[in-house]
C-alpha cells in the first residue's frame, strides 16, 4: 500500500536522505509528478539551457518512456536547490544522464531511507518513488488544480477532444504550474526560500 503523505512529512523525508542524488531525486519527483524511469531518462541538454540560466521553474519536454506520449512538466525552485546542490561538483555533458543510477539502486536507497523514516515495515516499500509520484496527483487534487492539468503533467493519455484545451504555450504553462501547482508540491519548511 502506498503511503499517504503529506507534503509536510515530504519534507521531513527528503531531510533525512544523506545523499544529494537521492534529494534531488526525491524532490523532483514530487515537484514534476516524473515516474523515476521518465526521471533517470532524463539527459543534461533537457534542462542545461534554462538550468545555466537560472530560470524557474525549469520546463522539461518531454515523451515518456513507457507510452510514447509527448508532455510537459517541470521543476520547481525547492527541486531546482536539491539539483544544483547535487550537480555542484559533477560537470556534466550534453547526453549524460542527470541521475546516473539505475532503478534498482533507486528502488533499494528509498527503501533503506524508509525503514530509517518510519521503522521497519514487511514487504513492499510504502515510501516508494512510486508513492511521491502520486503525491503530486493527490496534492494538486487536493488544492482544486484542473485534473487535465494534472493527467497533462504526468504525462498521461488525453481524450481527443481535450487535447485542444491543453494547447497551450510553454511560457504559459509556466505560469499555471507556478501560480497554481509550485506552492502545493513545496514543503512548508522551504516556501520562505523560494
């Protein structure tokens, strides 16, 4: 069963994760609603031009892995902090990857880091990548955010006839993800850095 969170406890978690690949990771799930594998697939050329340039939240264009389906969806400044603070050291070119773990290092770190968070638990691990990916869902829905917005962001199927409604540009989309989704997907604790 996957845990409930709350974005509070979000933050707690991703405090007491000890490696800045693992934070950033963690955070930038929660902030781009990203499955991990559409997350480890990502390459430093989708985010080094507004990354260098200092621009948030940084749009990621992107198709997913899994379904072939074009979307966008992006970072926002708590995400964008975590990155920078993991990239600092790393000089990266354009074709690496960002995260250059596979899944299973992921799988098994978060399930190590959860048993630390929350005590032991049997079997599959609440405290999932999986489970932050539908944080993202739950706390948009949560604040009222349009549920095409939503599916949009998580890079999910539109019906034909919606397709229409979510033409909309880059910068514009932006501007929705900041003035209705960022605030929702920060914890508490870091909104006053923002």
């Amino acid at each position: 069963k996957k845990h409930p969170w709350i974005i509070e406890e979000v933050g707690k978690f991703v405090d007491i994760i000890d490696k800045p690949i693992y934070k950033s990771v963690a955070a930038s799930i929660v902030q781009s609603g990203l499955s991990l594998s559409d997350l480890l697939a990502l390459r430093y050329v989708d985010i080094r031009e507004e990354f260098e340039n200092g621009i948030t939240p940084i749009c990621l264009s992107l198709t997913r892995k899994k379904t072939g389906i074009a979307f966008i969806t992006f970072l926002g400044n708590w995400s964008v902090r975590l990155l920078k603070d993991y990239l600092a050291n790393l000089k990266l070119d354009d074709e690496a990857p960002i995260y250059d773990v596979s899944s299973r290092a992921a799988h098994a770190y978060f399930h190590k880091t959860a048993q630390r968070f929350a005590g032991n638990f049997k079997g599959r691990n609440p405290y999932s990548p999986h489970s932050l990916r539908a944080a993202f869902r739950t706390f948009l829905s949560d604040h009222k955010v349009d549920p095409l917005y939503i599916e949009y962001w998580m890079g999910h199927a539109m019906p034909e006839q919606q397709s229409a409604y979510i033409n909309k540009s880059q910068e514009s989309w932006r501007q929705t993800y900041k003035e209705q989704a960022e605030l929702w997907l920060t914890p508490p604790q870091y909104q006053k850095s923002v």
